[in-house]
C-alpha cells in the first residue's frame, strides 16, 4: 500500500517534469510532497457495531449534521439553533425548566456541573453508591468542599427508600441528595418516585444522572421533581460523545441564587451559563458548533421516532437479549436490570478477555467489560439509541455463541436465538392484543 502510494507520487512527479520541463514548478512540487509526507496514514477508524456501554452507534443522519458547515457561536443561525435544541432537550427530559442545556464536556462534566452549582463548600450532602458512578458522584461531591454522606449498597443491588430517610434524619442540614438512575458499572435501574418524596418532604434537593437512561428509559424530571438531572450525548442519544445535556429546577435555580460564595468552578457556572443560553447572550465560552447541530439531529430523530415509542423499543429489545443470553445459561447481576445495559455474569472458566477480544476482531462487535468488583467476571452488553434494534440482539446473541462453541463452553446449539425470536414473538402479539 506504502509502496503503490510512493511510487505513484514519483510518477506525478516526472509527468510533471516533462509537462512544465520548469524548475519552479519541481521546486514546490516537491515542497508539496514532503509537506505530504507525514509518516501518518489516512484515516480510517473501523466501522464497529457498538454494544458496550458507550457511546452507541451513531446514525448517518447525526454524522451529517455533524459535518454541516461551522458557523460562528453568536451567529443568529447558531443561536436560533441553540434555542431549538433546548426545546428539544425540554421535551425528552419530560420538563418545563427554562435552565435547560448542553454544557461542553461529556457525562462527567454535566456531574460536576449539577454537583458544583448546588454544592458550596462546608454544605452536607448525600450521595447514594452501588458502583462506579455513585462513587464518582461522591468524589465529584468531596472535591467542591462538601461534607459527604454516602450510603454505600451493594454493587448490582438498588437504594431503598428507608435509607435514603433514614440517612436524611441524621443529617437535618442536607441540602441535596444524589442518585443515579442508570448505574452503568452494574446495569442496576433505580425507582425514583418514593427517594425523590422523601427528598422533598425533608426540603433537600434531588439531583439525578441519567447518563445511561435519558431518551431510552422513562425519566419525567417534572412528575417526579427532580431539581438537577444531567446526561451525556454517546449514550441513549446516539450521538458522539462531547455534550451534558443538563436541566436545573426552579428550586435548584433558586438556591444557586442565594449561595453566599462564588460557584467554584467558572467554567461550568451557571448564573453565567445561564446569560450565554439566555436571551441576552453573553459570551462565556466558544461553543462547541458542531456538536450541537448533531446533538440537535439526535433529539429531532428522537422526536420523530415519539419519545415513548423509543423507551418500549428499548424495553423489547432488551426482553429479545435477556431471552437469549439467559438460554445461553449466562445471569444478569442487577437486581432490577437498566433496558438500555444489561450487565452479566462472565460463566466460570470462560476467559473474558478473550471473548471480547474475538468479538471485536472477528465480528466487529464491541462490548464492555466488568469494572471495580466485577473487573474480569461481567460483561456489559449496551442496546442504546440507534444500538438498540433486532438485528443487533441476533448479531451479538450468535456471534457469543459461537465463540464460546469454539471455546469449550457447553451450550445447545441455536437455543439463545430461538428464546430470542420467542420472546419477540410473544412481545409482537402482546403488542396487537
Ligand atoms: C452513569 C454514568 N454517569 C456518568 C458517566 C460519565 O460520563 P462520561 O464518560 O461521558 O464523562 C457515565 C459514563 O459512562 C455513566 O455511565
């Protein structure tokens, strides 16, 4: 390949030579060719079907909106484009908050986002961990100064109210409490109406990530009254990663209001974040054009699809993989398993490694491995946004099969397929009944 592209580059070199049979012209030509040569190939990332926890497949659609001409950040058009992805963001985070918008950054960014306009330091707040996120919520928490309260579940189990009351009584002063809705570490899904009651009865705020469920799984931020909730792009939106969508309650807007001391962070601010979504639009920072228009394509795909139509599409599709992976003897390790992750149990003396290693080379597939307590014995299987179809159930349902075939692993032939089509066909006839 090198050496077709060298020796075609010498071959124009020549032509060019005899044609012009002028010296300035070799002279920049050649310039032009070292220019060229890099030592870099082109390129060209592989095309993968994404099934692990992140990011998900991303539509044509979204890379072509991605791809559109960049515009400045305080041009009108941007700006009318800004507005429109906020009323889109409003709609799938089911809520009338005006503070509703992308911050810069991914998932992570939006935790802090929530966590450092609410949080001042010396502020008592809880934090509820049953994995990795939980547990990042908590650091997030420690590191803007607050006086952290955690109550630690578990791995793979959920909160329970009563804890979350229980720790609210011993410490009266609590100005909010974090949870996650969609543990990715674990694939565990967390009720939230009776925690988000409790939360309020006691005056503290709510703040929830829903990284993992927003625009695949139910989240009415107003019907359950969350005050701060954030999500990333690369997930259930299926689009790259590189935005926080994030939505703030009046309330949450109204304790920003009364802090005694700056917001800690100046970039994530939002008494000035607020003046750059605002109608005044003052500049903060430069924003990040491009992915929003395809953050914009993400929602406006969501929308056609119909929000609802999008979470029981998410639902079937993770009953079809449950179906299969449990016929192939493999078990979920959440108690209440997320429809957008489904985390399992590596079988014993399968070398999880290996598995996604074919998987990804073999079959283009790629899945998530376990992490912290489950690092080596989970494997995390995404069906999120556009990730989450039929074909993709029966792609990774046979492509796991037969590698574990091959590796020893003693299954019935056929039977993971099979109890997936069962369980697509009771769902179609559900559905029509
Ligand atoms: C539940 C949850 N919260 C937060 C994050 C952090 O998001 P990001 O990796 O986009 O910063 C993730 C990422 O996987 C996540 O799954």
């Amino acid at each position: 390949m090198q050496q077709d592209y060298k020796s075609g580059r010498q071959s124009s070199w020549l032509l060019l030579n005899l044609v012009h049979g002028s010296s300035t012209v070799t002279i920049s030509f050649t310039r032009a060719l070292i220019n060229m040569d890099t030592g870099f190939s082109q390129l060209h990332p592989s095309e993968r079907v994404l099934l692990g926890p992140g990011p998900s497949d991303v539509s044509a659609r979204v890379l072509g909106a991605l791809a559109s001409p960049t515009i400045g950040h305080l041009d009108p058009e941007y700006l009318r484009i800004m507005d429109e992805t906020r009323q889109m963001l409003r709609k799938v985070f089911q809520t009338n908050n005006e503070m509703t918008m992308a911050i810069s950054g991914t998932g992570s960014a939006g935790m802090e986002a929530c966590v450092c306009n609410i949080i001042e330091p010396g502020d008592s707040m809880i934090v509820c961990v049953n994995g990795v996120f939980g547990g990042r919520m908590k650091d997030v928490a420690q590191r803007y100064g607050a006086n952290v309260h955690s109550i630690e579940v578990d791995w793979g189990r959920g909160i329970r109210p009563e804890q979350v009351a229980e720790a609210l009584k011993s410490l009266p002063a609590c100005k909010a409490v974090g949870i996650v809705h969609a543990e990715t570490s674990t694939g565990e899904h967390q009720p939230l109406e009776e925690i988000a009651n409790i939360v309020h009865e006691h005056g503290a705020l709510l703040v929830v990530d829903a990284v993992t469920s927003l625009g695949g799984i139910d989240l009415p931020v107003d019907q359950l009254g969350i005050d701060a909730c954030y999500s990333g792009t690369q997930k259930c939106l299926s689009c790259p990663p590189g935005l926080a969508p994030v939505t703030f309650s009046e309330r949450a807007l109204e304790a920003i209001d009364h802090r005694k001391s700056k917001v800690t962070s100046w970039y994530l601010d939002v008494t000035m974040l607020r003046n750059y979504w605002g109608s005044d639009r003052v500049y903060h920072h430069t924003a990040p054009v491009n992915m929003t228009y395809a953050l914009r394509e993400s929602l406006k795909m969501i929308l056609e699809e119909g929000l609802q139509a999008r979470i029981e599409r998410h639902t079937r599709h993770h009953q079809m993989l449950r179906a299969g992976l449990e016929a192939m003897g493999l078990s979920y390790i959440p108690e209440h398993s997320l429809t957008t992750l489904n985390a399992v149990s590596v079988p014993d003396g399968v070398d999880d490694a290996a598995v996604r290693k074919r998987l990804l080379h073999d079959f283009g597939i790629e899945i998530g491995a376990g992490l912290g307590p489950f690092k080596g014995k989970a494997w995390r299987i995404g069906l999120m946004g556009s990730s989450s179809t039929v074909r993709n159930v029966t792609l990774v349902l046979s492509a796991l099969e037969t590698i574990m075939r091959d590796m020893g692993y003693a299954l019935t032939p056929g039977a993971a397929l099979a109890a997936a089509s069962d369980a697509f066909k009771e769902l179609e006839t559900a559905a029509g009944a």
